[in-house]
C-alpha cells in the first residue's frame, strides 16, 4: 500500500500532511485504493507506467486524490469548529460559575449589611425610647403632685437649714473643747458642705447639664441618621449594580452551536482541487506558459520574486524546484486575494479562483460578472458583491461554467487543449455544485 501512497503524493504532494495527521490510517488506504481503482493494478510500477503513458488516467488520478483531500480538509475543519465551540462553552460556564459566585457572595454582604443595619436602628430606637420614657416618667410625677414632687425640695431645706445652724453654733457657742473635738467638728463641717454643694448643683447647675445632654443626645441621633443614610445608599448602589449585571447576562447573546468560521478557511480546500488538475512540473513546448510546476508559470514566478528582488532571475529549474508553501503564497496573494474568493459563496469562489489561474484575474472577474449582469470593468467590488444577492448561487455556478466554456471555444488552440478545458470545467462544476451544497 505505502507504493502507491508515494505514488499519489508525487501527484499531490499536500496529502501527505493530510496523510500525517491521520492517526487511524483511513486516509492512506483511500489514497491507495484510488490509485489501485484509476490504474487497475495494486502493482506500483505497472500504475506508475500506466499513469506516465496515459493523460486521462492520470488527470482522472489527480481529480479523485484532490476530492479526497478536500474531503479530509473539511473534515479537519469541522473538527476544529467543534474544538473552538467546546472552548467557547467551556470558558462561557466558567465566566457563568464566576458570576453566580460573585452574586453569592454580594448576596451574602448585602444580608450582613442589612442585619448591621436593623441592629443598629433597633439600638438606636431603644436609646430614644429610654431616654424619653424617663423624662416622661419625671414629667407625670411633676403633674401629678404627688409627695415625691416636693422631695427635692425638702432635701434642699434640710441641708440648707442643718448647715447654716453649724455655721451659726460654731461662730456663737464656745463650749469647752472635749478629746478630738476638732476631728469632729472638721468632720462634720465637710458632711455639710459636701450635701450643700450637691444641692447648689442640683438647683443652679442641672439646667446646664440637662442642656449638655439633650445636644450631646442631638448630636448622636444626628451623626447615627447620617450613617444609616450612607449605609442605605450603599445597600441601594450596590443592589443596582447587581441588577445591571443580571440584565447583562441576560441580555448577552447564547454561544452558537457552531461558531463563524472565517470564509478565508475554504482557500486550502480550492487549492486541492487546483493543485490536482495542474499537476506538477511540467515543459510542453505546446504551452504558451513554458515551463510550469504546481500551476505556477515561469513568468508568474519571475514576476513574484522580482515583486521582492528587482535582480531576481528565475530558470526552468527553479521552477522545478519550487516548493508547496511558496506555491500556495503565490496561489493567495495573486489570485485568492485579488479576486475577493473569501466574500464569495461557497463553489462559486472555487471556479472564480481556477478560473483565474487558468486564464487571468481580469477574465475571471469579468464572466463572473456578465453572469451577474453587472459592469464587466474586471474588478470585483462592491457592486458585484451586492450582485450576488440577485441570483442563486447554484445557477451562478451553471452559468459560469457554460461562459467558461463558451471562452476556451473561441480560442485557436482548443483543437489542441480543448479536451483537457472541457474536462476541467466539468469537475470544477461537479466539484462546486458538491461544495456549495454542504455548505447551504
């Protein structure tokens, strides 16, 4: 089997990435069953010689390998769409538990906060309501005129009377001093004036203090109002800061099942196809072209390196020498990009490309425009993209496919191409009706 795989890979050589990266070895046993199928022989040196001494068997060759390596290349690109949606989803829960984890624990706070808050009225109340139930108290004692209304004042007589009399019998009496009569009378005398002044403070200074302690009660009633203030537009900026991050994550749009995928991607699976009807080198002196390796002219080639060396000279054996990534470079940036392949649907893109490759960019642009009745000004715009919203994509392929043709007839040398023109136009058609249908 691995004789005829090297066989397909000299045809097309990027199968052997394709085969590379196929760990189950399926890829490999179609690619050899295709060569076994086109030339009809397993052995490899009877399908080499048969593919070398007949065109057809080896044109039929390159468009059966190319088909299975844009199979393979959508298969890897599907695979890889599902590898970026499973990401995208994963890190989307990810960022969902961090958000709901982050709701919790400001659910939590708020709670604290409120539970902080109710404490801290409930002890303010409280405060209030001792201090007004004792002056209440005081006040219906006061109206009642009870006897305990005019305690007060019978105290203050008392003291006033006991210390004027001691003051009055120590300036009068002079009795004879007993043992520790000093002690005494210094003991009695600061009895007196420590009750007098109590009863000078509770009827000339009570006023003041009671003044004292209704603002430093004011006060704190103030400055408690004030934090309970602060504290409720907290709670209240913190709540809407909440419900703007739920509207948010409800307004934010659900992870697709399958997300966009850049049409750029379609280029490898165009490329194959190409690749398979240009072949490899070749220097027939019956192609205007000259010598030619993966489709790449010689005179295209000198162009491209002179684009980057003016001194750039370029020979038929650096043609044959010309490598797959190069190729493919040239391939994107000459005629991928020039002809916006990416903004195109899906099969029509393929035969704009091929047929830019094979007769010229501007001829290209120009069918695809006559097809969608547009100016024919060789340069695809705005207005030939807005053109493809008129017709369906399918008849776009049908009817360039026929101007394609109508082309290669009016040129002199079809007697002698013609047959390889027509075959190419066929599979490119088959080939793009298949891509743009997977791809509806």
């Amino acid at each position: 089997m691995l004789p005829l795989v090297g066989i397909a890979t000299a045809i097309i050589p990027d199968l052997i990435r394709i085969i590379a990266g196929d760990k189950a070895g399926k890829v490999a046993t179609s690619v050899a069953d295709a060569v076994a199928t086109a030339t009809g022989t397993d052995d490899p040196r009877a399908a080499q010689r048969m593919i070398e001494e007949d065109p057809a068997i080896a044109a039929a060759l390159r468009i059966k390998l190319a088909e299975i390596a844009v199979q393979q290349t959508q298969l890897e690109n599907e695979r890889e769409a599902a590898e970026r949606t499973a990401r995208a989803q994963a890190e989307d829960k990810q960022r969902q538990d961090a958000l709901n984890l982050m709701r919790a624990q400001f659910e939590n706070e708020q709670k604290v906060r409120e539970q902080q808050f109710e404490q801290q009225q409930a002890q303010l109340k409280l405060a209030i309501e001792q201090t007004a139930g004792a002056r209440a108290l005081q006040l219906d004692l006061i109206k009642t005129g009870g006897p305990i209304r005019w305690a007060p004042v019978g105290v203050s007589i008392v003291v006033t009377l006991l210390f004027a009399g001691a003051v009055l019998m120590l300036l009068v009496r002079t009795p004879p001093p007993p043992p520790n009569y000093s002690d005494l009378i210094n003991i009695c005398i600061g009895a007196l004036v420590a009750a007098f002044s109590t009863v000078i403070s509770f009827w000339l200074g009570s006023s003041q203090g009671s003044r004292e302690k209704d603002t430093a009660v004011q006060q704190m009633q103030v400055t408690q109002a004030a934090q309970a203030s602060q504290q409720i537009e907290f709670v209240t900026r913190q709540a809407t800061e909440l419900v703007r991050a739920k509207d948010e994550v409800r307004d934010r749009p659900a992870a697709t099942a399958t997300p966009p995928v850049h049409k750029g991607s379609n280029f490898d699976s165009c490329l194959a196809l190409i690749l398979g009807a240009e072949g490899g080198f070749s220097n027939d002196a019956r192609d205007r072209g000259g010598a030619t390796n993966y489709g790449i002219t010689i005179g295209t080639l000198t162009d491209w390196r002179r684009s980057r060396a003016p001194d750039a000279t370029v020979t038929i054996d650096d043609v044959r020498a010309l490598t797959l990534d190069e190729a493919k470079e040239i391939y994107r940036s000459r005629y991928w990009n020039v002809l916006r392949c990416e903004d195109l649907p899906p099969g029509v893109d393929l035969l704009v490309f091929d047929f830019g490759v094979n007769a010229g960019t501007g001829r290209s642009a120009r069918v695809l425009q006559q097809v969608l009745g547009v100016e024919q000004d060789g340069s695809i715009g705005p207005v030939t993209l807005n053109g493809l919203n008129t017709c369906p994509a399918d008849k776009i392929i049908r009817d360039f496919s026929a101007c394609r043709l109508d082309f290669y007839r009016s040129l002199d040398d079809f007697k002698v191409f013609g047959a390889g023109w027509t075959n190419r136009t066929n599979s490119m058609l088959e080939a793009a009706m298949r891509m743009g249908a997977s791809r509806a």
